[in-house]
C-alpha cells in the first residue's frame, strides 16, 4: 500500500498536506497513556517483536525480560503517537552509548542500555519500525536517527480510535516520575566551533531540589488543564525556525527545565509544553478550560535586566535607542534590532546577525548596523561579547518561576513562552501586575509589560 493510500485510511486528503521534509519529535522515554485502544494496539505490534527476542536468547533472566518489555511499549508508544498526529512524522531515537548510559538520571531505570538496544532491533527484526534516516551534525545543531512504523504496522491503527481534539492528541501523557531538571554540558566539539551539548551528571543540591519542588506545585495544574489550541495544528505549524536537534524537542503539557554549559547559574528556562513550539500565529487562539486567553511579554526583557542592574532607568521600550531609527517604516527592524542585539551580548566572536533582514533600502550594511547597536547602548558596552545571554536566561526564567508559581498555587494554569506568559482572559490584569512585581520585588524598578 502506498503513503498517500494509508494517509486517506485515516481520512487525510494528501493533496491538503504541506510537505514534511525531515521533521521529526523528540523520543519521550516516559510517555504513558490510559487509552485502552491505544494499550490494545501496543501489544498486538509488541508481540511479534518480543517473541523474536524471546527465541534469540537460551537464557533469559526475569527483570531483562521485563525491561526489553517496558522499552517496546514506550518505543512503541512514541511512534504511534507521532503516525496519529501525522502519518509522515518520524521520530528521533539515540541508539548511543551516550544516549543511553551517560544521562541515566533522565530515563526510567528500565530503560538500560542493553535491554533499549535489543528492544530496537527487535522492532526492526519484526518489521515494526523503519529507520528513514540516519543521524547527521551540521553547523547549527544535528539529529539522531529517525524513525517511523512500518506500513504494516501503520494499519493496525486505523482500527483503533485515538482522541485527536484540535489538533492535538489528548490520550498521551508524561510521567510526572520523569526529571524535571535538565543540565546540559559545553556540547563535544565537532569542528569549525560546532559543539552538541548534551545532558549531563550532576549531584543534587538545596536549589536544584527547590526547583523540583516548585515544579511539582506548577505540573500538576498544568496536567489538570484543558490546554486546547483552539484550530487544527499540523506538523507544519510547529516552528521550525530555530537551531538545534529538533528531535529533542518534547511535546506536552508540563514542564521542564533546562541549564547550560554544564552549570545551573546559566540558562534555566521552562521547555516541553506543546505552546511554545507553535508558530506565534497560532497563540492566540489557545483556550485554557475553555476560555480565551491573552499573552503578556516582557518589552526588551534582557536589555531591561542590563540597565537594572546599573541603577538606570528602564525605557518603555528597551530597543527604543534603535527602532526609532527605522521612523516606524519596517516593524521587521526592531526584530531585527532584538535578534542582533541579543546575538550581540551572547557572541565572544562575530556574529552573523541579523539573518534574512534586507539592510539595503536603508543603506547600511551588516556591520554598520551591529555598530549602530552597540552606539545606541553606551551604558551598556560592557555587557556586549560578554557572553551574557545564558547568564540573562537564568535570572528571566526565576522570574517566569514566580510567576507561574503565584497563579499555580491558585490552582490557575498560565502557560510559560520563556520571557511571556500566557492566561486566561479575565486574569489579564493579575499577569500584568505580577510580572511588573517579580522583576521590581529583585530589581527595585518597573519594568515595561504588553499585551501581545
């Protein structure tokens, strides 16, 4: 049977579809569902697979048994939910010792090297799972190997029903057993200045167990929540716009967070629920509960931290010095101007900012316009090539953390876009009130908010 034959199984006309390229989602080692259906479905493709293992071993001790089992219910578990949403996303899997044993603090202690590795080629053996691609680096980031189910195996999904509401699957959930703080290493150098950080060791201390602490209080509202987009969202409309390995990205309603460069003083933002990947088109439209929602963002967060932390008054707009320069002809400057400028304080070399802007009509040139940056900010000369953005990134995502806190301890869900938030309607003026109060209660100054 032909793709486009198995995608009108499931009622998709394949002439409404964009083309999918190499996208792909993250493999979620604690994905569950209570979907009957979909439990049904996941023994039926396990079996074969198991009982190939079974008969390759002359031995076979309980607990491995037990753990190749697990790992093809949730290896299994990711490629369904992956066809469900769109019968050609695939799904990134490392197979590698570093994948696999270097990180164990973040995988289900089943999940052992051996017994995953086994699992895998068990999957293939039994011609459940294909592999469409093999892993690849690139200047910009990287991706493991992807994976789909075989159309074989696609079939036996198009008897079982599986809740998709607004383009969204509702059936799969997260276990909230999984790590909540993430730290990331330096990355391995792959040459030319390419580094691919990857999660890392490390022992737990008074703060990292306060952040699960408090994420503890923020998940649960979260997955209590009907987070719903409010139209049909396609693999498509994920952003796909940013740098790095796509298949590490998680999918879901709560959160994570995420350290840098092997230390929790750097980076700390909240990853992994399904909003903040969505085109910014998309947003508005989310209903949380049922009810509209609104987005309130900080105005120039980071240049604002910058100037707080000399004791200078914080501008309505931060980038202001700058986008005044374009005499309100291109709202693309000041995106342009904000990509640069944070390009600016986090290069120790050049940067290649800004990227697909047309500098022409202005009559400038790439690095005339990074100078008019650095002009435009002689308070704050210091801060540039300093390398300072992941230092930035921690200081907004505490204060995302009392943000979400705050309303969480309410039993209100708002949802995190890094430096913006996101609540229902009629809370609008509470987020606009303690997102001014968290940065003012640490800085002693307001700083500018708006409504998206």
């Amino acid at each position: 049977m032909m793709p486009d034959d198995i995608l009108r199984q499931f009622g998709i006309d394949p002439a409404t579809l964009e083309p999918l390229g190499d996208y792909s989602w993250a493999f979620d080692p604690w994905l569950e569902t209570d979907n009957p259906s979909i439990r049904a479905v996941v023994e039926k493709l396990a079996a074969p697979a198991m009982q190939l293992w079974t008969d390759s071993r002359q031995r076979r001790h309980k607990k491995v048994q037990s753990n190749v089992a697990s790992c093809l219910q949730v290896i299994l578990l990711n490629l369904i939910r992956a066809a469900k949403h769109d019968t050609r996303l695939l799904v990134g899997i490392g197979t590698g010792h570093e994948a696999l044993n270097s990180a164990k603090r973040y995988r289900p202690e089943f999940m052992a090297e051996r017994a995953f590795i086994d699992a895998m080629e068990a999957l293939e053996n039994a011609g459940i799972i294909a592999r469409t691609a093999a892993p690849f680096h690139y200047s910009r980031g990287g991706q493991v190997t992807r994976y789909r189910l075989t159309d074989a195996a696609m079939l036996e999904l198009t008897g079982h029903p599986i809740e998709k509401k607004a383009g969204f699957l509702q059936d799969f959930t997260t276990s909230p057993a999984r790590e909540t703080i993430r730290l990331k290493d330096k990355g391995v150098s792959k040459g030319k200045g390419r580094r691919l950080p990857r999660l890392c060791r490390y022992d737990d201390t008074e703060v990292t167990q306060q952040m699960r602490d408090n994420l503890s209080r923020i998940n649960p509202v979260l997955a209590g929540a009907a987070l719903i987009p409010g139209c049909n969202i396609s693999a498509g409309d994920y952003d796909d716009t940013r740098p790095g390995d796509y298949s590490q990205i998680e999918y879901g309603k709560t959160l994570y967070r995420v350290f840098n460069h092997g230390s929790f003083d750097l980076g700390g933002r909240f990853y992994g629920g399904w909003w903040q990947y969505v085109r910014k088109h998309i947003r508005p439209g989310i209903l949380i509960n049922g009810h509209r929602t609104i987005e309130a963002d900080y105005s120039g967060l980071h240049p604002a931290i910058l100037f707080a932390e000399r004791g200078l008054d914080i501008p309505l707009d931060p980038y202001s010095a700058v986008t005044d320069l374009s005499n309100g002809k291109d709202r693309d400057w000041r995106k342009a101007v904000k990509r640069t400028f944070n390009a600016l304080l986090n290069a120790d070399r050049r940067t290649q900012e800004p990227r697909d802007f047309d500098l022409s009509p202005y009559g400038i040139s790439k690095p005339e316009f990074q100078q008019m940056i650095r002009a435009a900010f002689p308070e704050l000369q210091d801060a540039f090539g300093s390398g300072a953005g992941r230092r930035l990134q921690r200081i907004d995502s505490d204060l995302m953390e009392a943000i979400l806190l705050h309303f969480a301890d309410q039993g209100i869900p708002a949802l995190p876009v890094h430096d913006s938030g996101i609540i229902q309607e009629d809370r609008r003026d509470e987020l606009l009130d303690v997102m001014q109060d968290v940065f003012k209660h640490r800085y002693g100054k307001t700083p500018p908010v708006r409504i998206e």
